[in-house]
C-alpha cells in the first residue's frame, strides 16, 4: 500500500524534495524493498521498523551491509547509480518513506547546502564501512567480535543494545554463529563483557 507520507521531516536531505512526492509504503516481515541489481528509482527514510541491506557475492556468500532502524535514510549512493548494489529486506513489519530517485536529484543540484549535507552524510558512511572493514580482517574471533560491540557500545557502562539475533551478528562480521557463541563464552569468561536481556555491557578493562 502506498499513499502521501503524512509529515514530512525536514532534519533529513529528504526535504528537499516536495512533501507530496514523497510516499509511504507498507512492508511485512521478509518483504523485499529492492533486489540488488534492479534499476535505481528511488531512495528511503525508514520511518518505522528495520531493513537489512544485503549483498550476494559471486562465491555465493552473503554480506550483510547495514540494517537500518528508524529514522535513518539508507541507499543514497544508489542515487548515483544505475542499479541497486544490495537487496533491501524488511526485518520486520516497517514503513519507508521513497523519495524518487530524478526529483531527488534534480532538487540536490538546486540546493548547494543540502547538496554539501548529502556530501558529509555519505563520507560518514565511507568511515562507517571501512570501520567495518577493518573488523572483519581480524583474524581472531573474539577480538573480532569485540571490535564490533566497542563500535555498538554506547554510554556509561559502554553498552551494545542488540535488536538483531546473533547469527545476523554473525553475517555481519564474517564468522559462523557457531564461532560468535564460542567467542562471546570467552569474553564471559576472562570477564571483558556481561550479557544482559538484549545487550552487552563492557567490562573497564574491555574498553
């Protein structure tokens, strides 16, 4: 189902597009948004809900890229892009605001400061991936996986909230389940970090 999206939101790039171009659509659970490799016709706003972004590889391995949560905007660089890199897949119930993709540029090419917005979004997003990067070059597991819940953490005690099963943990920073739940036992046991009912705090001396 798709109609007029009720409240535009001005503190993202979407608003510079006009308000009643912008739609709503209504996903269910493992609903599909895009599939990697069709042709760019829009970008999102995640209003409610999660979207996992995921690429296939040509060993037929699967990367997870990003999961977006509400109130993020994903798939930008898609707008300068013939054709979607990744699948987008609904978590869960969720409804995305699309923007499309020829009326999104067309306004960016208008507006010199959302266009230097857009520009700062995207290089956050280059420092965003190759933190991830660096992660899964690590070759020991718990150190690997430890990197991963420091980049989550946040607060005092430094917490990682989970919202994702630790196979999607897994898928996202390449090791089997199987090595995840060995290597959270080991961080238990020297005492690096605690787990709680969906989330990880990190001990001092793990940070």
């Amino acid at each position: 189902m798709q109609g007029p999206i009720a409240k535009h939101q001005p503190d993202t790039w979407t608003d510079i597009v006009s308000a009643d171009r912008v739609r709503l659509r209504e996903l269910t659970g493992n609903e599909v948004l895009f599939r990697q490799n069709d042709p760019v016709t829009a970008l999102y706003r995640l209003e409610a809900g999660r979207i996992r972004l995921v690429r296939y590889l040509e060993d037929g391995t699967t990367v997870i890229l990003h999961t977006a949560r509400s109130g993020e905007t994903f798939a930008e660089a898609s707008a300068f892009a013939d054709a979607y890199h990744c699948d987008a897949v609904a978590e869960i119930a969720s409804r995305v605001a699309t923007v499309p993709k020829s009326e999104f540029l067309s306004a960016l090419a208008q507006n010199p400061a959302t266009s230097l917005r857009f520009a700062r979004l995207l290089a956050s997003q280059v420092r965003d991936l190759r933190s991830r990067l660096e992660i899964r070059n690590i070759r020991s597991a718990p150190e690997r996986l430890m990197a991963w819940l420091r980049l989550r953490a946040r607060g005092r005690p430094p917490t990682a909230v989970l919202d994702e099963t630790w196979s999607d943990v897994a898928a996202e920073v390449g090791l089997t389940r199987e090595a995840v739940y060995r290597a959270l036992a080991l961080l238990e046991q020297d005492g690096s970090i605690v787990r709680t009912n969906g989330a990880v705090v990190l001990s001092k001396r793990a940070v």
